[in-house]
C-alpha cells in the first residue's frame, strides 16, 4: 500500500505576524519521511511565510507613505495654481487700472492744450 504525500500549511499574514499569531501545518507520514531524507524541517515554511508576510507589510507602509507624498505635492500643486490664478487676476486689474489711467492723462492733455 502507497502512503500519499501530503503538505498543507494555513496561515492568514496578519495572524502570523501577531505575537500569539498561529498556523497550521499537516504533514503527512510519508511525505514527513521524504522531507527528513534531505533533512527538511517544516519549521522553515513557517519562516518562510513570515517573512513573506513581513515584506508585504513593509511594502504596505512604504505605499502609504508614498500616497501621502503624492497627496501632498497635488496639495501643493493645488495652492501653487491658485496663487497662480489670483496673481493673475491681480496683473488684469492692474493693467485696466493703467489703461484707465492713460485714458486719463491722455483726456487731461488733450484737453489742457486744447
């Protein structure tokens, strides 16, 4: 009779990373024999997982971190072109108001040499 070689590991990333965090393994009879011949210790898929885990994590934070960046430079953005705006809405008005004004002068020395 043929034993079946059997692996199964379960474990949720954030559970593992916990402190009382917790998988579960199952190794079959057999293939526990076969992974012992080349002096494989199931432990390591454990390790390996939470690493694994511990580099999404980590890649997690340094997306959020980016997002904030990115949030921050369209923040900027954002007052940059609206002080772009109102500067100028501010060169409109002055440039009316000169054109008044040389409207003006142009109205008073017609008007004095006349």
């Amino acid at each position: 009779m043929t034993r079946p070689y059997i692996f199964i590991y379960i474990a949720r990333p954030e559970s593992i990373l916990a402190r009382n965090g917790r998988a579960v393994i199952y190794i079959s009879p057999g293939m526990l024999e076969a992974l012992q011949l080349k002096s494989w210790n199931p432990d390591e898929i454990h390790q390996m997982a939470k690493e694994h885990a511990q580099q999404q994590v980590l890649n997690a934070r340094e997306i959020s971190k980016l997002n904030r960046q990115v949030k921050e430079v369209q923040a900027e953005k954002e007052q940059t072109e609206r002080e772009r705006q109102e500067g100028a809405r501010l060169l409109e008005a002055e440039r009316r108001r000169c054109r008044a004004l040389e409207e003006q002068l142009a109205q008073y020395l017609n008007n004095g040499l006349a």
